[in-house]
C-alpha cells in the first residue's frame, strides 16, 4: 500500500542521501564501502519495514545484509539483475570487516562496476559526465579511484530508492491508464453507474499519487 503521509518515503529515503553523500565524501575507501554498505543496509530495512505489518519479525539481530537483500528482491521491489552487484559489494565489504590487510584495487572495482545492471550503470555514468569540465582536468578527475567508488555507492543507493519508488507508485499509474481506457470505451452509452464508478476511483487514485509526491519527494 502506498503510504502518502509526510515524513515516511521521503525523510527515511531522500533525506538518508543527504547523509550518505555527508559520510562517503572524504574518499577514505573502508569508509565509503563501510558507511556505504551500511546506508544501503539501512535502506533495505526501510523498505522491509514498509511492505510487512510485522517487519520485526523478520529483521532480527541475525538477519544478515544477503537475507534482506533476498527479501526485498523476492518480493519484486528490485530486479534480480540490480541484486549482482549488491551482493559483490557485500562481498567487499565482508573483506574490509575480516581483513586488516585488504585493499580494494582497481579490477575488483571494474568488476563491480560490470555487474551494475543497466540503470545503476546509466545513473552511475551520468554521474561521472556530469557537470563535464575541461576533458583533461575532467578525465584526471574521474580517473581518481575513491571517487569513481563514491559515485558506485550513490548508484546503487539511489537506484534502490527509486525502485522502490516505482514499486510503490507503479500499479497506481498501471490502474489510472486502465481506468481511462475504460472510460473512454463506455463514453456515449447509457452507463451511469459505471462511469461513476470509474470517475470516483480515478479522482481517488490521482490524489493518492498528488500527495505521494508533494508530501514525499519534495
């Protein structure tokens, strides 16, 4: 059920932004995977406690960073592509935690980088070309590793947000495009009822959605 009331959707998601790009932007690469890791954990949960009337139930001092990530693909709100690169960047993480020594180089980047399905990748490429200076001042910027990393951890946080989004938002738009088919096929016939019917839960679902996003995305 999409929640309309101020202060859910966006202050637990848009606002977490704010705060991820706060604590990722000193490129210390453990931190920006750490904090990262843990925004995007923290993101998860956000959703699972919005799509269970019991979330407590399942998000437990055992529940780990894959099971989450497994809920919430099972349940439709992200494609099993976006989920590959998550559960490699758990894996980073996992060696950052367990592993004083452990560097995180540039391969393994390009390889997360690889597994980012096609519109994490497009949003993480629009941030790379971004405000675009001078080309050579530009590729000595992106060619710098924390902030290409920097830019891998915002993609896959936004992405997450906005999947969500559609998730929330989707088959209310899915069902007003139907409803306007329908009316426009019994327009002129003697249908009293079901256009009423038809008017009223269209001006329903249109203020669901005007609400959504005044009070939500600000």
């Amino acid at each position: 059920m999409l929640n309309t009331k101020k202060g859910t959707f966006y202050e637990k998601n848009f606002l977490s932004h704010g705060e991820l790009i706060k604590d990722i932007s000193n490129q210390n690469i453990p931190q920006v995977v750490l904090k990262g890791h843990l925004h995007i954990e923290r993101a998860l949960e956000n959703i699972i406690r919005e799509s269970f009337e019991n979330p407590n139930l399942l998000l437990t001092e055992k529940s780990m960073f894959s099971n989450k990530l497994s809920l919430v693909s099972a349940l439709g709100i992200v494609p099993h592509e976006y989920t590959v690169a998550l559960k490699y960047f758990n894996k980073i993480r996992n060696k950052f935690s367990h592993d004083l020594e452990f560097k995180l180089e540039e391969e393994e980047l390009a390889q997360l980088v690889n597994r980012l399905d096609s519109k994490t990748k497009e949003f993480y490429e629009g941030l790379l070309r971004q405000d675009t200076p001078e080309e050579d001042e530009y590729m000595r910027y992106i060619s710098l590793f924390p902030y290409k990393l920097m830019f891998v951890v915002i993609s896959l946080f936004v992405k997450l947000i906005e999947y969500h989004r559609s998730y929330l938002t989707d088959p209310i738009v899915e069902e007003l495009f139907k409803l306007h088919i329908l009316k426009k096929e019994i327009l002129g016939k003697d249908e009293d009822f079901q256009k009423a019917y038809i008017d009223d839960r269209y001006n329903e679902l249109e203020k669901t959605l005007h609400i959504f996003y005044e009070e939500n995305l600000k």
